[in-house]
C-alpha cells in the first residue's frame, strides 16, 4: 500500500497532496483495523506525508532533468553564431 503513497505522488507532483495523505492514509489503516490510538495516527500521518513527499521530490527532479535535457539538445541543434564567411 506504501507504493500507492508514493506513485500518486510521482503522478500528481504537487505538494498540496501531503496533507491530503497525512489525512487519508491513517483513515485507511484504520478502517482496516490495522491499528488507533492518537500515537498510531500521528505516526502513520507522518509516514504517509513522507512516502508521498518521496514520489512528489522523483516527480520535480525528473520534470527538472527533462527541461535541463531539452535545453542542451536545443542549444546544440542551433548554432548562436552565424558561420563565418569564407
């Protein structure tokens, strides 16, 4: 279920859906009896903020990596300069 966390994280990329896991995640492991109590929803808010954080940061830097590519390939297929005459 973690990976769940994770990859709507590095599919949403935004961080706007932290407190959103922080909220749903522990609703879901409750209602699957997993475990509550005030330490067990805090512990497992944070983990889901956090797993989600991690899919978020994958989302930037890859989004990031693809316009630093983009920009190198385009500044090699154009030439600044104008070839000298001969």
């Amino acid at each position: 279920m973690i990976p769940v966390l994770i990859l709507g994280g590095l599919i949403v990329g935004r961080w706007w859906t932290l407190p959103i896991a922080a909220i749903i995640w522990p609703a879901v492991l409750i209602s699957r009896h997993v475990g509550g109590g005030l330490p067990f929803i805090v512990g497992a808010a944070a983990l889901g903020a956090a797993n989600t954080a991690a899919g978020v940061t994958a989302h930037k830097v890859s989004v990031k990596l693809f316009h630093i590519a983009r920009r190198a390939s385009r500044a090699k297929s154009t030439p600044s300069e104008p070839a000298p005459k001969q």
